[in-house]
C-alpha cells in the first residue's frame, strides 16, 4: 500500500478536529442544526489553516445519510467518497486552472441537474480570486440565485481579489492562524498516535516554523521522521529548518535592549555561519519586541500573548531593560529591515547594520527625555542667578547655562541621534 503523508492521514474528519478555528466551527454546526444553510459560503485566511478541510467536512455534513448533521457519520458510502474526494455530487475544482469563462458556463449547466445520491450537488471552489473578472461575472447570476439542491463553497488565500459583488452574495468566514501552542498540542498528539518520540521544545520549534499553518507543520513532522527516524530533538529541527533557537533569540534581544552592539553582532556571526535564516531571525525578533512592547503597555494579564508561560515570564524581564520609546524604536528598524531583506542580496550586511543601528537607538537619549533635561535646567538657571541680578550680569549666566546644556551627555547623544536639529532649533 502507497505510503500516504501526515498532511493527509490525519486530515481531521469533524468539526470537532479542526484546530483553532472554533468560530467558524461552532457556526456552522449551529446553521446545521437550526436548518439556516446559506447558498453560498467564503472561507478566507492564509494557506494551511484548514480552508478545504472545512468544505469537505461542511459537504459531509451536508450529504451524510444521516443528515443533514452537524457530526456525519464518516462510515457512509457518501461520506467516505467526499473524504476521498470521489464523489458525484460534491465536486472540487481548482480556480488557478479553471479560471476561464467556458469553465464557469459548464460550471452552471451542471447545476441544474439534481444529485446523483446526496441531498446537495456542492460545488467546492479552492483558490477562487484566480478566475478571471469574465468569470466571474459569468458565475453571478447564478450564485446569487441557484437552485435550491445547489450550495458553493469558495476559499481562498487573498480575499482582496476577489470581486465584491462576489463576496456579497456569499457568507464570509475569516480564518485565523493557529497559536503556536495549538499547533505544537496537535502535533504532540499525532507523533504519539505515530510512535515517534518528540520533545516538547522539538514540538515547538516545528510550530514556530509552520508560521501558524497546521499543514506546514505537519510536512515539517513528516520530513523529521524521515531524517532522524523515531526520536525528534529540537536541534535536529534548528538544524534542518535554519531556526534560531528561543535561548539565541531571547539572548539577541536583550544585546539590543541593552545596546551592547559588539555581543549582537557576535552572535549573529555564529548563527550565520551555522546556516541560520537570517531573515526568520529578523521576523521572529520583531514578534518578540512586539511582545514586549505589548507587556509594557498592558500591565495585567488579561493580554495572550501566542507563547508558552516560560517565554511570556521571559518577556516581561525584557519588558523591563529599557523604556517602551526605545522599543518602539527598534522595532520599527526591525520592520524596515525586513521589507528590505526580501530583495537583498547580502542579507548579512544589511542585518549588521539594523543591529547598530537599534543598539544605538536603544542607548541614544530620547526627545522627551532632552526637553525634560532642558526644561530642568531652565528651571534651576534663575534660581543660580539670584533675584536682584541686573540683565549685564545675567547675560554671562545665561551663555554659561547654554554651554553646560550642550556639555551634557544626554543632550549630545540626542544631537548626534536627530543630526543637529535641536541645535538648529536653540539658536533660531
């Protein structure tokens, strides 16, 4: 027998499977069980998430011999042929190769025939913004107004393509992406169910790097199995996937808070010449930073933060380093830096320098904290120069104030910061 992939083996079969999605879940069942089954459904969210998962099993609800029902019975002729994909009545049509209007008018000459065996022909519609605006406007009529035995189920990745009068016509759910911690119980349970013996930061690891798609995450398990058999360490998945581990990024944000630039860059060094992502590095410094901005800004907990308990204590010691102006700083460098890092050709140079760069932001003083030094001193200059001083002898004074204002340190780290424009704006 055909050896057949995680991805697929343990596809979930009910709504109940389906992870991280429990408000469209949950909706759906409802719609079942009161009888408000809508002619046409949108199923939005990035790639891996369960989009064609969930019209499969919302086709098996519907054409169970049982139902329709919220939980189809899955040992049904019908339900094992809609699982298979084989089936008459339920039919899955690719948008990026049938996206032309010929296709579409086949499309509708099949709906007026009724179904073969189940009690809806479904028409299943993956990746529906690729069909062209003839085509879709070939397909409106008929969405808006089907016949009765006819439901469509669309999905896709990127909503914003698809015409609006198309969306109108259908009821939308957004799909969201999987919590790290979701991801990594998920595939806890599979690995057991596999006999693989897989730690927890292993399980981890394969979670941040599937980037909240539960199918990645499962191909990530899938190839581990092949490359080291049984047993899964996380360095045989930082070592496969160039991920950074929570200790090397955790420890690379705090040489940044603390702007220590020598430490930051010798240890980037050593992550690169280990074959680390570089520009995975740079997106998963900036969810840390922004969790840490998060944590200086929401002061209980009534915040989630998508990390494990230990990590969310992590973040609230880093949340401490340095003031949130200074974060945000960085951060916003970061971001910069990884819009460029897409077209670079030396990634390396570029993350140098942002390294520098954020160090530098993160020991530079503030605007704020220069007005406060400066309203400071402004405060303290007459009570120096006495009340009964005449203007020729406070004019010496107020030079000597001047002077000691540019001699501060605050001040001067804050003039090479904004490239002289407070010294622009003090003589003016």
């Amino acid at each position: 027998m055909a050896y057949e992939v995680l991805a697929r083996k343990w596809r979930p079969r009910q709504f109940a499977d389906v992870v991280g999605q429990e408000h469209v879940t949950r909706t759906l069942a409802n719609a079942i069980a009161a009888g408000r089954i809508a002619h046409a459904y949108l199923f939005v969210g990035p790639r891996g998430i369960g989009k064609t998962t969930l019209a499969r099993i919302f086709a098996k609800a519907l054409n169970c011999t049982k139902g329709p029902t919220a939980t189809p019975c899955d040992a049904c002729d019908l339900c094992r042929e809609i699982a298979a994909g084989n089936a008459l009545d339920v039919q899955e049509i690719d948008g990026a190769s049938n996206n032309g209007v010929d296709q579409v008018r086949d499309l509708r000459a099949q709906t007026q025939f009724a179904p073969a065996r189940g009690a809806y022909k479904i028409f299943i519609i993956d990746e529906v913004h690729m069909l062209s605006a003839g085509a879709f406007n070939a397909l409106l009529k008929t969405l808006e107004e089907p016949p009765a035995h006819v439901k469509f189920i669309f999905a896709t990745t990127e909503v914003d393509k698809v015409l609006p009068t198309i969306i109108s016509r259908c009821q939308r759910f957004d799909l969201r992406r999987i919590p790290t911690t979701l991801i990594a119980e998920r595939l806890g349970q599979i690995a057991a169910a596999e006999h693989v013996d897989a730690g927890s930061e292993a399980l981890l690891a394969i979670a941040r790097g599937a980037d909240g798609g539960m199918r990645d995450a499962l191909s990530a398990l899938d190839q581990l199995i092949a490359f080291r058999g049984n047993r899964i360490v996380e360095e045989d998945v930082l070592s496969v996937f160039g991920l950074v581990s929570h200790q090397a990024l955790e420890t690379l944000a705090v040489h940044l808070l603390k702007g220590e630039a020598g430490e930051a860059l010798r240890l980037v060094d050593a992550l690169d010449r280990n074959g680390k992502d570089l520009r995975r590095l740079t997106v998963e410094l900036l969810e840390h930073l922004r969790n840490v901005l998060l944590c200086q800004h929401v002061a209980d907990d009534s915040l989630e933060i998508d990390a494990t308990p230990e990590q969310v204590r992590v973040v609230r010691t880093h949340a401490g380093l340095a003031e949130p102006a200074r974060v945000l700083r960085i951060a916003e460098l970061l971001t910069d830096l990884e819009g460029r890092l897409r077209y670079a050709l030396s990634r390396r140079t570029l993350l140098d320098v942002a390294l520098v760069r954020c160090c530098r932001a993160a020991t530079a003083a503030t605007l704020d904290e220069v007005l406060r030094r400066l309203a400071a001193l402004r405060a303290a200059a007459p009570a120096a120069a006495g009340p009964t001083a005449t203007p020729a002898a406070a004019a010496p004074a107020a030079a000597a104030e001047r002077a000691s204002i540019y001699k501060d340190p605050i001040v001067r780290k804050t003039l090479e910061l904004f490239d002289g424009h407070v010294i622009a704006v003090e003589e003016e």
